[in-house]
C-alpha cells in the first residue's frame, strides 16, 4: 500500500520551488547609455522601486503605481483615468508582465520580458508595445546603485568595468532549418525553430557559437493556384538563445536560402516562391489528348473519330490542370538559410560562458 506524502514535504517542496525564481526587489537607476528607447507612452523615469513579497510584486515607475500577483489572474486597477489589466508569468528566470491599457494616450498592450543578469546587479526590461496598425520596441537597462565607498577604498578596489561584445546590425547568421515548412500545411502564426551552424565572433571572441537556437515565425502563406499563381511563403525570426540561455529579442529578415531548395526566393521581400508549372500542364494536355485521339481511331474508321477524341482528350487534360495545384513551396528539414540581423547584439561578458578565445582557435 502507498503511503500517504505528508503535507510538511509537499510544503518544503514548494517552497524550494518558488525560491529558485529570482528576487527582483530593490531601487533601480535607468542607464540611458546602454538602453535603447524606442516609442513610450511615456519616458520612463530614472528609478524604478520593485518590492517582491511572497506572491505579490509591486513596481514603482514614476508617477505610475503597479501591483499583480504571481497566481495567473489579471490585476485590474484604475488610476487618473487609466483602465490596466496586468497578468504575471514566469518564463524560466525571466518575468513576463502582459498589461492592457486604456486611457489618456489611448488603447495599448504592453508586453515586458524582465532579466537579472547573473550577479544581479543588472535588471533589463525588454518592453514591446503593440497598438492598433503599429509596434514599438525598447530596451531598459536598469543597475543598483552602488554604496557610498571611503575615497581611499574606493581607489583602492576600484572595479573593472564589464565588458561588452556586440554583433552589429546586418551580420548575416547561416541556419538549419530543424522543422520543414511548406505552404501545403503552414498557417501564419506557426512557429518556425532553427540552428546556427557557423560561429559569429566580436572582437576575436565566440558569442554565438554554433548550435545556437533562432525561433521564428510564418507571417504569410500562399497556396499556389489551381490554374495561374505560385505558392508564397514568408519568414520572420524573433529570437536568438545561446546554449547556456541568454536569449535576445528581434525582428529580423530572411537573406538567403539554400540554392538547392526547391523554388525561387526573392531578396529584396523576403519571399520564397515554388516553382511554376506551365510545361507539366502542357504535358497533361497533351497526354490525354493523344490518349482521345488513339480511343476516337479505334471507336470509327474515319478521321472524325480521332478528330473527336483528340478534343476531348485536351477537355479532359485542360479540366485535370484546373482542379489541380501547381507546386507548393517548399523548405525541407535541414535546408540551409541566413538570417540578417535588424538590430545590433550586445552581449556583457558575464552572459557569455569560458572566458575570450582568440579567432585563430577556430
């Protein structure tokens, strides 16, 4: 017979839990330097106060007042005339905070994606706002302040400042494509998961290594035509993660596929097109047509018999290519493509695992 667990293990298990999330409480001083302010509601004040109690989390951004707890439910408020529902979500060690807004500066969703770096000294806030017909995209980069030092001591121990590794805007990132997609089953909105397969370097060091995922997804599909038009697909890829899990954020284009992939692909949209099929469907035509002709001899002695089952042989092939589609387009598992970054990278060293390795080692 199974014995009961006793309910003090249940409680200790819970609680070893719910502390490996991370403690994002303290006072918050806005780097301007290293954030990239794209379009706010408002800008965003230079402290941010989070007090994190238990299953509650409570922030501060001047003059604004938020409150939501850790249980899944939308926390409703309503101040100065602003309406907001606020939903909490762990996401690994990163919070997600999904909030509603109604109000003065009109209807909107804010999405935030809050990150401590692994000495806690830094918190990033990957804000995205998303109002009708439009996105905005920012970065807060937020540090603690650090306590007032004797000058003595302070010169003294004077830290080293973090480096900082950054991929410029326009690298071009070679991929595996690790699930195939084809404009037969892909829907827009479907999820598309790659591999880097080439190191990027910055300054002689590894800071995407091979192996690297790259999340992506389906903004078009275009089934090819029973009669003219091709299969159409289109990909944008949102995310980079490295293998120990430091992810980031973007919204970058297809540069290339693989030449042998089947179907055509157009650089300046970002379009993949399958391959047309106009000799095929000649070949249809013609095939059935002869098929009528050899029928129409042999059902009359006379030249109107063959005549007649050469039209309708080319009926029967002409409706054939009407009620079918052309190719689809069509990106196997494995195919070979390139992703050019929109944005620049930035990387501090203490993200990046092993210390710098020359570009020689590789």
């Amino acid at each position: 017979m199974t014995r009961p667990i006793p309910a003090i293990l249940i409680a200790c298990t819970v609680l070893s839990a719910s502390a490996a999330e991370p403690d994002f409480s303290g006072t918050w001083k806005l780097n301007r330097e290293r954030s990239a302010l794209g379009w706010l509601p408002a800008p965003p004040g230079p402290e941010l106060q989070i007090e994190q109690r238990g299953a509650t989390l409570r922030w501060v951004e001047a003059p604004a007042v938020w409150s939501a707890a850790f249980d899944g439910r939308p926390a409703k408020a309503n101040s100065g005339g602003v309406v907001t529902s606020t939903v909490l979500k762990w996401e690994g060690k990163a919070l997600l905070i999904n909030t509603l807004v109604s109000g003065a500066h009109g209807n909107y969703t804010q999405m935030d994606r809050w990150e401590l770096s692994r000495g806690g000294a830094t918190l990033t806030i990957h804000r995205e706002i998303v109002r009708l017909g439009s996105e905005s995209e920012s970065t807060l980069v937020y540090e603690r302040p650090r306590p007032a030092e004797p000058v003595r001591q302070a010169a003294a121990e004077s830290p080293r400042p973090a480096r900082r590794y950054v991929i410029p805007a326009g690298t071009k990132v070679p991929l595996a494509l690790i699930n195939s997609v084809s404009t037969r089953q892909a829907s827009e909105g479907d999820r598309v998961y790659l591999r880097t397969t080439f190191p990027i370097l910055s300054e002689g060091r590894v800071v995407i290594p091979p192996g690297s995922y790259v999340a992506g997804t389906v903004t078009h599909v275009k089934r090819p035509g029973r009669a003219t038009g091709r299969g159409e697909l289109f990909l944008r890829f949102d995310s980079l993660t490295l293998p120990n899990g430091v992810t980031r954020d973007f919204r970058s284009r297809l540069g290339a596929i693989d030449g042998q992939a089947p179907g055509d692909f157009d650089r300046t949209e970002g379009k993949i097109s399958s391959q047309g099929n106009k000799g095929g469907d000649a070949r249809t035509v013609g095939e059935a047509a002869g098929a009528g002709a050899t029928v129409g001899g042999l059902a009359t002695r006379t030249g109107a018999g063959a005549g007649i089952g050469a039209a309708a042989g080319a009926v029967a092939g002409l409706a054939g290519v009407l009620l079918s589609r052309g190719p689809d387009a069509v990106l196997p598992r494995g195919s070979s493509l390139e992703m050019v970054l929109d944005r620049p990278l930035a990387f501090d060293e203490d993200e990046l695992s092993g210390g710098p390795t020359p570009a020689a080692q590789h």
